[in-house]
C-alpha cells in the first residue's frame, strides 16, 4: 500500500525507503540550510581594498571572468584579496617601496636599457628589457603592477611610457607630458604618477604634472612649485609628494630647502622649513613609509634622512661608499639602495632604513651609468 501522506512527527529511523513511494512535495529553497555555494559575493567585477567584508575568509567570484578571491585582511580601506582561482593578479592596498625589486630605467650614455636589482637576494643587476627610446635623466614612478618612465634630457622628450613588472616587458608608450623636459623629479601617489619641477638653466619649469595609473593618457599640468628646480629630488610618502633640494631661484644657486603637495588636493604645494645639510643636488632619493632621504649629490657620499610627519631638518645618517651625483635611488620596505652615479659607476649600495648607518657595496649593474631613472615593485 502506497504512503500517500507522511508527517513530521511520523517518521524515525525504522523507516525504510520500501514503504514509502509517490511523489514528495516541492521544498522552498530559500528554507535549505547547508546547501550554498560557499561563495560570500558573487558579481562581475573584482573587489577592490575598500569592499570590506565583515570577516577575512570572505570569498568572493567574478562571473564574467572566472576570477576568485579570498580576503586574508579585511581592515577598512586596506582589503588583501588573495586571487585563488586560475587568473592572476591579487588585490591589496599600494605601496610606494617595493618587496621584489628596484629598477634602472636609461641614463647617460643614453641608452634604453632596464636594469633589474633584487630584493631578495644581494647580487649583480640583470638587463631584463628595453624603453621605447634612450633616455638620460628621465622620472620614473611605480604602479602595483607597471613601472612608468617619462620625460627626456637633451634631446628634451615628453613620452610617459609602462612596462609591466609581471612580465619585465620592454616599455610602451602610453601618453605625452605637457612640457617636454629631463631633470625633474617624480612621486607616485596609489592612482597616479606626478612630475615636478626640472628643465635645465635658465629654462627652469615649476609646472607639477599628474598621469593616470588607472588609464593610459596624456599628463595633465595640476599646479607649480614655489621655487623652480633643476635636479630637485622626489619623495613619496603615502599622502604627499615632496620636491627636496635641487639647483635653482634668481640668481640660480644650490637649494638645500624643500617643499610638499597633497596627492588629495595635488595643486596646494606648501614650503617647509626644514632644510637639508647638503645642499647639493642630483642626488639619488628613496622613500621608506615614514621617511625621505637624499642620496649623494653634488660630488658627495652623504646620506641625509627628514621625517614626513614633522617639519624638521635633515640628519646626516650615513654614508655611501664613494662621492658621486646623479645616483638612481630605489626603496624596497626595509632598505634603500643607489645605483650607479657620476664619476661612471656600476655599483649597486643598499642602506637600512630601520638604523641609521653606511650604505655597504652588494653587486654591480649591467654596466657604468649614471642619470637613471628609479621605480621598484
């Protein structure tokens, strides 16, 4: 006899599926408990470092792409997005120094070489690939994932171009500069590249200009320095862009002052009053999370080190192992490192950033260079 009518509290574990045929009625789904996907977010674009979820182990899939994540930080603002599907490419909050490696983009000789130093490991730099022209006293700025150089000297140029740090591709031309310049100096905010100042005597320019990291394009001209510089150094802390020393004023002299602007207002630029001991420019410059340091310059080996959280001189904190200028300045997070510099040099020298002290020699680059441009992942 079939069971037409089963109720709840008429089952228990003696029942066996023989007694029971017919057909069983349609169960809501939405009462399922157990029976999801496991997916946290299902949509058709990535997270970003502001999705905050409301726990790490947050997954999340783009069905456009395929792609998955799982958020392993969730602090407001700051997300990490591990990508654990078969794409690549995880999503978390941008850094100006990098944890891979610095890079050497051009310099004199006037060439298109990049060299790549690591991070990781002390040693010689390798020649991993080529910009789209030789450049001598270009700006270089990075992305999380390109690297950008823009700008020329003698012949003067206004090419921006990338190179995609996943790959070491060689470089590709992605927009034009206002003014067509070398001698500058760069920062980099999270979404975009600037270049500050430059030009050479009595051509000096105060423009600062503002390239998109997001989308390739043309730079726009978002306001001048207080003070024309030529060879000015350029720091990046992870507010505000800072313009440091240089050769420059009527009449022109050595600059040992420095000035900032606010990457959310990018026009104001406020001088400080805080100077440097050296105040000889195209030295090389690093940038740790909380500090900007000058690297050489004017024929020197010092190493000046000021806060970006307090307008306070510079401290001599140490020294390279020889004098020279236009030495190219990388930042990995716990160290900043020179590379090359006039007299024609190949060393690569690494500081820390955590004690003050002597940079020590730990590698060679490709060749003898000096005027590169300086940009790390």
């Amino acid at each position: 006899m079939a069971i037409s009518k089963i109720s709840s509290n008429m089952i228990d574990g003696s029942l066996t599926s023989s007694l029971v045929s017919g057909t069983l009625p349609a169960v809501d789904g939405s009462a399922l408990v157990g029976a999801g996907s496991g997916i946290d977010t299902e949509t058709t674009s990535d997270p970003t470092i502001s999705s905050n979820p409301s726990a790490t182990g947050h997954l999340w899939s783009n069905k456009s792409t395929g792609e998955m994540f799982i958020c392993t930080d969730a602090t407001a603002g700051q997300n990490v997005w591990v990508n654990v599907g078969g794409g690549s490419g995880d999503v978390e909050p941008y850094s100006f120094q990098g944890t891979i490696a610095g890079y050497e983009s051009g310099g004199h000789g006037f060439n298109n070489k990049v060299d790549k130093i690591s991070f990781t490991s002390d040693g010689n730099s390798t020649d991993v690939a080529n910009l789209t022209e030789n450049k001598k006293r270009a700006t270089a700025t990075p992305s999380n994932t390109h690297g950008y150089t823009a700008g020329n000297y003698s012949p003067s140029g206004n090419v921006i171009e990338k190179m995609a740090y996943a790959s070491d591709s060689d470089g590709t031309d992605v927009g034009d500069l206002v003014n067509a310049r070398g001698r500058s100096s760069s920062q980099a905010s999270s979404t975009n590249g600037y270049m500050s100042s430059g030009g050479s005597n009595p051509s000096h320019i105060a423009n600062v200009e503002r390239y998109s990291f997001v989308s390739d394009g043309n730079a726009t001209n978002i306001g001048n320095v207080n003070s024309k510089r030529e060879s000015p150094g350029g720091h990046s802390s992870s507010t505000h862009g800072y313009v440091t020393k240089g050769f420059g004023g009527s009449p022109a002299v050595d600059r040992n002052d420095w000035e900032r602007f606010a990457f959310v207002s990018d026009s104001t630029v406020t001088s400080m009053s805080g100077v440097s001991l050296n105040n000889k420019g195209a030295g090389g410059s690093c940038s740790s999370s909380t500090h900007g340091y000058n690297v050489g310059g004017g024929v020197t080996n010092q190493i000046d080190k000021f806060s970006f959280s307090s307008d306070a001189n510079a401290t001599d904190v140490g020294d390279l192992t020889a004098s020279k200028y236009l030495v190219t300045g990388t930042s990995s997070t716990t160290n900043g490192y020179g590379a090359g510099g006039y007299p024609n040099n190949s060393n690569i020298e690494k500081f820390s950033f955590s004690s003050n002290g002597n940079a020590s020699n730990i590698g060679s680059l490709t060749g003898a260079n000096y005027g590169g441009a300086g940009h790390q992942v």
